[in-house]
C-alpha cells in the first residue's frame, strides 16, 4: 500500500467518529432515538479504535457540536421543530 492511500484511509478513520456522532444527534432531532443510539454506540467505538487515541474522541465532538447545528439558520430550525412535532402528532 503506498504512502498516499494510507494516509487518505487514516483520514477516513479520523472522521468516521465525527460523522456518525453527527448523524447520531441528527437522528435524535428527528425523533429516532433507536437509530441514534446505534449510530451513537458505533461512533464511540470507533473513537476508541482510532490511532492516536484523543484524536478519535476530538473528532466524536466536533462531529456532535456540528449535529446541534441550525442555531445560525432560525428558519431552519423552526422548520425542523414542525417536522418533528408533526411526527410525534402521527
């Protein structure tokens, strides 16, 4: 393997724990919180298998900061609320 794809893939495994966390927090706005807490699960194992080892748990929240999201967008947000209020109704 040379030097490039090694480095492109421990990037991808730096990342993998900030965009499932990410996709955990989404998923939880969304009310599927057995989703979340699967892709939850997995981001902090992945955080805990990433070389060199804070590195993986930097990336887990950073990619949870990034999930709360919409606080700059207020139209966003309020669209998101609707949503999820018009699931909880169903």
């Amino acid at each position: 393997m040379t030097e490039g794809a090694l480095l492109v893939l421990r990037l991808l495994l730096w990342l993998l724990p900030g965009i499932l966390m990410f996709l955990a927090v989404r998923g939880f706005f969304a009310g599927r919180s057995r989703v979340a807490l699967g892709l939850m699960i997995g981001a902090i194992l992945a955080a805990m298998l990433v070389k060199p080892f804070p590195v993986g748990f930097a990336f887990l929240l950073i990619g949870g900061l990034a999930g709360l999201g919409g606080g700059r967008n207020p139209k966003y947000a309020r669209e998101l609320r609707e949503r999820i209020e018009e699931q909880q109704k169903r």
